[in-house]
C-alpha cells in the first residue's frame, strides 16, 4: 500500500503504511494531515481513518487512480521545502526594526505642546534627570498626548499579535524574511506562546531589569538552534522564511 500525506499546500509520500505507522507513533505527523490512498475517492484527515488513534488498519480497498487534489500539487516524490536557522545578523535586524516603530509612540507628545512647554521640558533635562525632574516632565505631557500614545501602543501590539499568529512573523521579521515556528516540528505556533509568553513577557522584563534580561536573553543566541532565552521558555525557534515553489495556481 502506498500512502500519500499532505499538509499546508504540500504532498509527501509514498509511505507504506508501517511508515506511516511508525510516523504516527512518533508524532511525526498530525492526525489533521490530510492523507490518501488506492481504494478512497477523496483525501481525508488522518484522525478520521483512524478513528483518533495513533495506529492506522484499513480496510480492503480497490485500486483507483489517485484523485486531484486542489490546492496540492499531487508530484509522486515529496517535495518539502528546505528549512534553515535564521542567522544571528537577521534576527538582530529584525528586532531593531521592530524597537524602531515604537519611536513615534514617544514622539507624539512634542505634536501637543507649545513652543514655551518645549523649552521648560529642555532645560528639565538638560539638568539632569532624577525623580522630581522626571516628575515634572511627566506633568508637561498634555493628556491628549498620553491618550495618543496609548492608543499607537495597542494598535502596534495589535498588528504585531495579529502577525505572528498569522505567519509567525512580526513586521522586523516580516521585512527580513525570517519566521517563528516550533522548535520541533516547525509548524505555526500558537498566540499564547509567540505573542503572549514570547514577546509580552520578554518586553515587561526587559523594562524591569534592563539591560540585565536583554544579556541574558541574547547569551544564549549563540547556542547550536540559534534560540534565545525566550525561545526556548516558548519552545520555539526562528528560521528562514519557507518558499512554497510547488502552488497549484
């Protein structure tokens, strides 16, 4: 028996069936891969032919030609595409681009003041910043100003949560072409542990024990999956953004 697998757009196969087996004992494929084989008339979930377990027993089958599948290129080789660590550079690009568009978040408040409230604020800082002077400057933010920050602030981790659990990608990663993807079988991962765990978290203790965390968290770049200390609390890894080349158009 040959068995065909299928998943986000791309075939692999044939497997035997004690291929298939074994892979399915071993988690190595997911019982929502969609398979077929002679003797179906339409590719279906695997956990449906096995009934949610983890061992697949067909039944007797006719020989039929193997039907089209439309939105999978049906090749009888395996065609996966090449998966590759993003490098250190990449990944320190990406983030620079992402801090980068936080900036206007703090720029916005010099658009509510007066040339008076401007010169008042420099010769605070030109002082020297300590509390009471922080203090002060914070009181020369108009309200409107902090109203506006805080909404670029959400609508930014908006559009950020919103790309990472679509692709894996925030907007650094987006534009140096690189994506987050689990550390084991490199599929999507979820908004709890890309957003949530992996960058929200990261950002509050960053702020907190900066620039401590930031060391740390980067130290462990240099390991041999290339993940940061925040990868591997989310059980994550970065990698270079995957080309589907085989799309049925």
């Amino acid at each position: 028996m040959q068995i065909y697998l299928a998943r986000n757009n791309q075939q692999a196969g044939p497997y035997t069936l004690e291929q298939l087996n074994q892979m399915l004992a071993n988690q190595q494929v997911l019982l929502t891969d969609l398979a077929w084989h002679q003797g179906m008339t339409e590719w279906k979930p695997l956990g449906e032919l096995t009934h949610g377990q983890l061992l697949y027993r067909p039944q007797n089958y006719s020989e039929q030609p193997q039907p089209q599948f439309s939105s999978i290129n049906l090749s009888k080789k395996a065609q996966q595409p090449a998966v590759s660590l993003a490098s250190i550079e990449k990944r320190v690009l990406a983030k620079l681009i992402d801090l980068l568009l936080w900036l206007p978040a703090f720029a916005l408040p010099s658009f509510y003041m007066d040339d008076a409230t401007k010169a008042q604020m420099i010769k605070l800082q030109d002082q020297g910043i300590n509390a009471n002077s922080q203090a002060e400057i914070f009181s020369l933010i108009p309200t409107d100003a902090w109203h506006s920050m805080l909404i670029y602030i959400i609508i930014m981790l908006a559009i950020q949560a919103f790309l990472l659990a679509k692709s894996g990608q925030s907007i650094g990663k987006y534009i140096t072409k690189i994506q987050i993807v689990d550390a084991e079988n490199e599929e999507a991962v979820g908004l709890t542990r890309v957003f949530l765990l992996r960058s929200m978290a990261f950002i509050i203790l960053n702020l907190l024990f900066m620039p401590f965390i930031t060391i740390l968290d980067f130290a462990f770049i240099f390991s041999e999956k290339k993940q940061t200390l925040h990868d591997r609390i989310a059980k994550t890894k970065v990698i270079n953004r995957i080309k589907i080349t085989n799309k049925v158009e």
